[in-house]
C-alpha cells in the first residue's frame, strides 16, 4: 500500500497516513491557504483522505487536534526536517529515458559520490557535465550516497529522516529527476544509498505516529526500528514502498542498502528477503530489472544466497573485506580492524572466496566471524579499494593517495579492476583527489553536535589516530571535502585517471577478465615475495597477471601456463610514469617450450597483466 | 574445551574457569578442610589448575582475592545456589546401560514430567518404580522438565543457574544417573529440557565472572546471553559443553532446547547450529545418536531445515501450533494466542504442513508469521495436546480434562497420536489426571517473589482470567500440583489410560499410522460438519480415519476409498465407557462396490479408525 501524499491530477490529492493510536489526525495546510481537513481512519489504523489542493501547497499534520508535524512519507521538505511537508506532482517531469533499459548487475562499473562535494556546486544538476567523462573512464552506473531529507545542508547522508523526500539543498524532486533523466538518455545507470537501519536523530517525528521502533533490540544510532514485533507488516511497507517509490517515480536501477547488519529482524522471513521478493515482482511488472545491493558486517552468504537455499536473494553485497586485505597489504596498518588483516594470503583469499573472515577467529571481534560465499557467484559482490567509509572514516578522511606511494595506487586500482567480483570507484580516487574527505554535519541541535564529536573521537581511539580531529559541524570541514576536478587533467593525476581507464577497458573487452566465475579463476600467493599471481580464462581467452606487494623489486621465476603470452599492461612502464625497467612484451623469451619458466624482474608495487596469444 | 572441576582420580581434580577481566582466581576449599590454591590465567582468560583434592570437597572461586562466589559449570550444589560448589567423581557411578542403543528420534513417543510433583517424593528415585507402567502405555522417552540448580526446592526448572548442577534436592548427581540407568536398561530413552537463552535470577554469579551477557539485546527474562559479541566464542562454549556434558556424564539421549527463539545470535552462524554441528561430531565419537529438540516460537523451518538448505540441522522441533489448533477447536477458547485458533481449517493445515501460520497475518501477534516447512519431514514436530506450559500456565493450572468432556478427551488423544509428527504425553494425561499443574517457585529474595507474583498477573491478563490466582511461593501450590498416581486404576481414568495405550500400540503396529511421510497422507476437512477426514498410507498398509469435533452427533456420508475397510479402534464403543451406537465393524456395509459411499452417525467428539482389509 502505497503512503504519503499523491497527487492525483484535477486539484486532487490523496493522503494516507500511519497512526494506529492517534484519535485524530487532519491535514493542516499552511500555503497557498490554510485550511485543516480531518482524515479517516481504517481498521489497520491507517488516515486517509481525498482533498482538493494543488501541487506545491505546504501542509503539515496535525496530530489529536493539538501538534503539527511533518508527513513521515513526505516527497518534500522545502524548509528543512522542522518544516511543512510539500505535495509534489510526479506526473510532471518529463521523462526522456523510455530507451533506456537497465544492464546485467554484473556488468556495472560502480562510480561512488556524494552530491554535496562532488562538484562545487554541491547539486544534482551540476553532476550532469560531468556524465560524458565518468562514461569516458568506464563507468556505468553511478551511485548516489543518501540524498533523503536530512538536516541542514551538509551531511553523508546516513542522518536522513525523511526517506521519500530529496535533499532540498541538492535540487530536491526536479534535480534528482533531471540527473536521473541524463544519465539514462547517456547509458548510465543510477544507483541509490538507502537507509533502513535507522532514522537520522534531528526532525524525526515518527515516533510520534506509531510504533515504528522497538525496545528489543539496539544499534549503534539509537532505536532499532520495528521490523518484527507487533505492528510491523506496517513498519515494513513503509519502508518497502520506500524503495519501490525511488524506482517508479525516479526510474533509479538499483538501490545499495546501508549497514543492513542493523536491520535486526527474528521473524521466519528476514525483512531483506521480502524487500527482495516485492522488488522481484515489481521488476516483472515493469518489465526491466531492479536490483539490490546490501552492505552488512556480517560476513553472511545468506544475504545474497537463493531463497531455496535459505537465503534473502539479494543480488549483492558490499564486500568490505577485499578493501581491509588489499588496504592493509599496501599501508600496513594494523590498528582497529586491520589487525584482523595484513597478509598476502587475506587478499588471495578475498579473491577465491570473497570473504576472508569465513567463520575464522577475528582478533578485532573476539569471536568467529562470516560465512562461506563460495557457492555464490563473484558478481554477487562489490569490490573497491577505497569508498566513502574507509576514506571519510579516517580521522583526517586521508585517501589511499595519501598514503601510498603512486605505483600503489595504481596496483591498488589493478587489484580491484582484476577481479571477479563487481568494481567500485570512490569519487576522485581514479585521479588521485588531494583533498580528504571528512565527516561533516551540519545539525540545528547544539546537545546533538556535542554527542557527534564525542562519538567521533571514540571512534578514532580504536585507531590511535593522533592530533587534532576536524570539527564535523564546521563549513570548513565540509568544503574541504570538496573535490577539485580540474586535477583529473594534469600530471600524475591525468597518468592514474588513464590507467583507471585502460584497467577498465581491458576489464571490459578481454573475455577472460569480464568473465566472473569462480571455476576459472587461480590464485597463487607468492607469500615469500609477497607476490600474487592470478590466472582468469573464459571461451579461449586467458590472462595471467602479477601483482608485487612489495615496496621493492622482486625477481621471480613464474612456471607459465602452457603457450605464448602477450603483455596487455605493465604499470611500470614510463607510459604510466612507472620507473621504466618493463618486463617482455611476449613470453616466454626463450622458445624451449619443454622449458615454460620465466624469470620476470618486477618493479616495486608493479603489475603486470599477459594475455594468451 | 571442557570447563568447571574435573575430577581425574588419585587425588586429583583439574579447575578451569574463564574470567577474562580478573587479576587473581583462587580455589577456595571449605571442606574438608580450609585451603586457598592460585590459579593461573591463559592468553584466553581462563584460569586453571590441577589441584590435590579429594570428591566430595567444597570450594568457592575466590575472585581478585576479596569474593567467594560459586563455580559458574558447577557439577554440585549441595548447599542450594548460594552454597559452595563440590568436586564430583564421574568415574564412580556403575553404569549398566551398556547394551543401550538410542532409537530413531521418529519412533520417540514421549512423557513430559516433573520431577517434584511426578511422585509423593519429588525424587529421581521414586520416578524408576513407574518406568514399567510407562513403557506398557506404549512410552518409550520420557522428558524431564529442566533439572538444573534451581533456588530452593520448588520451581518448574526454568529458574536454574548451575547449568551443569543436578538439582540437590530432586536426588542430585547419583539420583540422575540411576534413574537414567534404569530407564535404559528398560528400553525407555531419556530427554533433557535445558534452557540456554537465560540464566535464573537468584544465585546467578556468573556475570562476576565475564561479558556472558549483551546489552544488544533483551529478553522477557532480563538480560540477553552474550552469543554474538565479543567473547562470544567462549560463551558459546559454556553451553556446548553443557549439552556434551550431559551426554557424556550422564548418558542423557536428546535435550529438549527451551525457548530458543530468546537465542539472540545475529552471526553468521547461529548458535544452534553450531551446536548440531557439536552433538554430530560428539555422536559420530561415540557411535550412537544424540538429538537436538528445540522449543522456538517462531515458526521458523531453518530450526530443522538441513545446513545446505539455509538451516541449523537440528532433529526436531516443538509444534505448539498443533496444540493451539486442537486446544481452541475443543475449547472454543479464544483469548490471547487462542484468537488465531478455532477453526477446523487450522487443524487440519498442522496435519499437513505443521505449522498454521506459515507466514499469514496472526491477529494475536498483529504480524506475519512464521514459515512454510512442508519441505520437512512430519517427523522433525513434536505434537501435543497438552503439555507444562499449555497447562501450568494457564491462570489455574487446568489440564485439558478440567475443560472438555471425556469423549473430547479421547479425541485429544487421538488426533495427537494419529499425526505422523512425535507425539508427546504430559505426566498425567494419560489417565485425565485431576491435579491442575500450576506455576510455583521458592525464591529467596522476597523481591524477586513479589515480581513473579506481578507478572503472573499481566500474563493470565491477556488471558481475562478471573478469579484468584494461586501463590507462586507458596508451599499448597507446589503440593496441590503432585499427581495422584492411584487414579490411574479407577473408573474413568483408567480406561483413558487404556484408550491411549491401545492407540500407541496402533501407531507403532500398523505401517500406515508407524511410517510419517507427508506424500502418504490425506487430509479432508469437511468445514460444515465439523468432521475431519483423514488418510494414511505406506507399503499397502491403510488407515482412514474420522473424527468428529463437534459436540453433538453428526451424520455424514463420506466417499470411501476403494476396498473392504475393517475398524481398529471406535471411541465412542462402550469399551472406552462412550455413549455406544458403536460404527460398523466392516464397511462399505453395501457391497455395491460402485458407490463407494457410507453413511456415519458419529457419536459427539467420536473418532474411528478404520484399515483395508
């Protein structure tokens, strides 16, 4: 059942909200005229009403006669999560994206960005000029950290506490549709963060309507929501036309569903598997698929099992675990949770298993931790070397440029581009963006900013972070974050955006890279050399790559697989500002094919990659 | 690894106990004489040592050198739950169940009892004089209600906190075993109801000792256990060594899991299933079978489902909807859970699928519920028509034939004993037993006692009892819930005993009612007469049955199945003291084998049993 408040056409406005134990609740209009019309309502504790209005009048509703409050489903809050909710007509935008027909989750390309700082602009509409070049790189599907109405104009967006309504400072309705609309028309999918775990802590009135929370259980944000106990079917259409909403009336692709660990849910079917069934059903109506991708700490396969198999039958996950191994390898830090990484063997893990942590002993939790994904296909997974987290999580929000020499960022790019699984990009990494990006609020509640910079600083205990933490509710802070794009054509910059791009194109167009199966991928850890060696083949095609971990030149002997090879890319070439010293185009150099060893000699950090002739 | 005192022989007795946080853990002896011995810490936080000591002896743990608190794997109290621990010798007890095999967990035919109120003694001891009369009703498990430490003398069982303790009072660690060893050398298995989603709250020490409990979560018991979070792993080690212990120590056969759905574990891999995991190893070791039977108020298949379809592999579960369904069918009861009860339709879907609500909306719960598990087999249920908390927890602890009449009785039974589920008897019912079972503890702490009194009172609210509940902590209480054993070979009651044993001869003798198979079985629900049809069939073997939940006779022509039909069994026979107007011995009575239709005047609350000739 659909909630909010729907324009219906003809001064029509249909509005339908939860409050089981409310005695009375009318819509309390305050522009273009004020006018209260009481609601009806239901058996299952629903108010409903058709009222005469036009699009754009302002309404709040009024609660027992006495409080106004916001429309928890409201599609918009132009003044902000205290403000009056604003009727919206969907049926206005016009759509120019009737080609558009969404690609195979497997072959998304995955651009990571947060409206406020992606451009200087800070809005949706900003993000369009920019569409040619992230297609240019190779990326195919961009993904929208949270954009529901959260409070003030600065945030990452997981503070949201209206979840039908967009950003008002990003471009709100009209914006994101625009965005949407030029992506579509330009081939590029749109994917979008959710937040169903929790609501934000400032203008969240919805406790206020009904039992959406529950005292049984708690998360690291507060009240953990309803998801179980009584009242909830309730609770979890409001949050299931959350995402149905998102694809009907902004035509997103896919949605990433944020910390779904906290989404803490005990009844006999798991709230994911029924977003995942109505989604599943809805696509068939609509004739296009609509995908979802879940993060969650867990390590659980089930999250992305078939439900016949007991799982939730979701299409992926985030796979944070090939970002802590790949991280930990290249910075070796070991402080918070990668003391549970570090090793070569993590990351050869993380490529043949997805997961490292597959019930093993994790130091950092005291417990087993993780399941066993290998009956899953690699393409249920996401990969990234970087993302909004692990960057913006870091006291000073250092990206990995920060912290690795150049030739490790490009083995780091390689690594991830290389896999299986599904790439993600973290905007501005494929250029090697300076600026950080760091925790910014910008919260109307002074107690409330007290306690975010209280728990920021906890937060970076667990990492020995040392010196002074930049103040989350200062502007400062957030336009720090700011990306500076003209990077992206100079220097060092240019040479890694380049690279980014030739990692894709091979990804893209060698079968044996844009092949994900399991069955025809090999692994081998050099762990001596701290040198991994990896074999992808598909239909005849076939590359082998290796990849030095080491801050140093290593020389190894290579049993070769059978057959000549062909140097695809070699980071350490001078094309990509590498060192020079690159390794032979064809191999092996001598022709005794009883004899199909190679010595290769390879430069610090660098990465090669061969194809079969 | 095994925790608590291990007594090794020649004087020797190895302590373990894991108190992570403490920076000193003595064994404190009291008697039979005075000493205090360091114990040393591990990397894991265990403290241990072996110590010169004889069986018998009673020590505290002295904690950082200041509290003598008891051991939390504690073999013995002798003293109650605030009393020292003793060291007990495993090895001195005879065994002479050598020749015992565990049967088939579906052959299982159990008899739930309590240990203080079965017999005038309240002891294992006086329990073994009556395994004979239990194994000729047709019994061949009985269940014991939880016999870990409790506080005082009288509880249900649900109140223990030495999970490893024999009660003291009911005979402790001798009284068990030999109880145990009678009933294997009889034939007759023996169930353990333990209970690892709480610990009792009077003389639990335990969180003195480390994180054994989570704030993440709640239960209706006070604090959730830690099976989750950190530590976590050695938490869960405590309970499964507990379900080892009693297997190895002493040869318990199955446990029955209380409430486990209050086993709050979000991991990767649930509790319970690494638990399955356990006892299978365990079993493989030993060469004979232990089960895992869990209670769980969820619903959930995966408590039974296999691992590779998504489950936690345990043997059984308790199916309280068939209870529900068959209570409020004969009851017309319909105040709290009763409300989602009451029509024939409901029986007849927990013949079929086990479940009621396999995910439709529950008015009581006001939620979705539960799931579908026609993919498990009838035999991984447990059926009932009464049991200790269908009875005690009722406001006066009625059994079912306080509620129906006789012949009502009877059809209780026999719908029980016909389902291709485990059938289980509570202590009692067998021969209509007039002695209500109540609710009674002996706490303490006269604080704890006014809570239990207060929350009897909200429960038995949802329920619109009236009247005068009975005292929890009240000695009369305990005593008025003693079975009166001497009823059983009188009157009425005996011939109920006899109509239950004739039915479990039945069941065991003829393969249609033996063999549970959900392919072989029909059910046919005839809604308008309040008359349930049922079919069973297996190697040419076949029954059909009716049975007639309404209260007044019916007349009802039903197509037969093709064939002589011969009747077994016919409740309202003047044998089993029913009103007479017995069916016919053979039907069809027409030999006009082209209309396989017969006409049945079915006494109120009859049920027959009929089988091809």
């Amino acid at each position: 059942m659909e909630i909010g408040s729907h324009y219906l056409g003809d001064r029509q406005c249909a509005f339908t909200v939860w409050a089981p134990q409310l005695k009375q609740v009318a819509v309390h209009f305050i522009a273009p005229e004020e006018k209260i019309v009481p609601l009806q309502q239901d058996e299952q504790g629903y108010w409903r009403g058709t009222i005469e209005t036009d699009p754009g009048a302002l309404y709040f509703y009024q609660l027992d006669g006495e409080t106004d409050r916001p429309d928890p489903a409201s599609n918009c809050q132009p003044q902000g999560v205290h403000g009056p909710s604003q009727v919206v007509d969907h049926n206005q935008f016009a759509w120019m994206d009737q080609d558009w027909q969404n690609r195979p989750l497997k072959d998304y390309v995955i651009y990571e960005l947060h409206v406020g700082t992606f451009t200087p602009e800070g809005t949706f509409e900003a993000i369009i000029p920019r569409i040619p070049e992230l297609l240019e790189l190779g990326v195919n599907a961009i993904e929208l950290m949270p954009i529901a109405q959260f409070p003030g104009e600065r945030n990452w967006g997981y503070d949201g506490t209206y979840l039908y309504g967009v950003q008002y400072s990003y471009g709100g309705v009209n914006g994101l549709k625009q965005l949407i609309n030029a992506c579509h028309q330009q081939g590029m999918a749109v994917i979008l963060d959710t937040v169903y775990n929790h609501f934000g802590p400032e203008g969240n009135y919805i406790g206020c309507y009904g039992p959406y929370f529950t005292q049984k259980y708690k998360t690291p944000w507060g009240s953990a929501i309803n998801f179980d106990d009584a009242y909830s079917p309730i609770v979890r259409n409001f949050f299931i036309q959350n995402a149905l909403y998102w694809f009907r009336e902004y035509h997103i692709d896919a949605l990433r569903l944020d910390a779904t660990d906290h989404i803490l849910d005990h009844g006999a079917k798991h709230f994911l598997q029924q977003l995942g069934e109505e989604v599943a059903v809805f696509s068939q109506q609509q004739g296009r698929p609509f995908y979802l991708t879940a993060e969650c700490d867990l390590n659980d396969a089930r999250w992305v099992r078939p439900c016949e198999k007991g799982g939730f039958g979701l299409d992926a996950q985030w796979n944070d675990e090939f970002h802590h191994a790949l991280h930990a390898l290249l910075t070796k830090e070991q402080s918070g949770y990668y003391v549970d990484f570090g090793d070569l063997q993590h990351l050869a893990k993380a490529y043949t298993h997805n997961f490292v942590y597959t019930w093993n002993f994790s130091k950092n939790r005291q417990k087993y931790h993780g399941s066993d994904p290998s009956d899953c296909p690699p393409d249920q997974f996401v990969v990234f070397s970087q993302n909004h987290d692990q960057v913006g999580n870091r006291m000073l929000g250092d990206r990995l440029c920060h912290l690795i020499p150049f030739e490790a960022q490009k083995l780091a790019a390689a690594t991830t581009f290389l896999s299986p699984s599904i790439p993600l990009i973290f905007m501005g990494e494929e250029y090697g963006e300076t600026a950080p990006f760091q925790y910014f609020v910008s919260h109307g509640d002074p107690d409330l900013v007290a306690a975010v910079r209280k728990g920021r600083k906890e937060e970076f205990a667990a990492f020995h972070a040392v010196g002074e933490a930049p103040d989350p509710q200062s502007e400062e802070t957030f336009q720090r974050s700011k990306l500076h794009w003209e990077q992206r054509y100079e220097g060092e910059h240019k040479i890694l955006w380049q690279f980014y791009q030739t990692l894709l194109r091979l990804r893209r167009e060698v079968p044996a890279l844009s092949h994900a199966d399991r069955q025809c991928l090999e692994v081998t850890p050099m762990v001596e050399k701290n040198l991994l060696k990896l074999r992808r083949w598909h239909n005849g095609s076939e590359v082998f790559c290796l990849m030095n971990f080491h801050a140093e030149a290593v020389t190894v002997t290579v049993t070769l697989p059978p057959g000549t090879w062909k140097k695809l890319l070699d980071s350490a070439d001078t094309q990509w500002h590498g060192p020079g010293n690159p390794l032979p185009d064809v191999v092996p150099t001598e022709r005794d094919e009883t004899v199909a060893q190679q010595q290769f000699n390879l430069s610090p950090y660098s990465v090669v990659v061969y194809s079969r002739l």
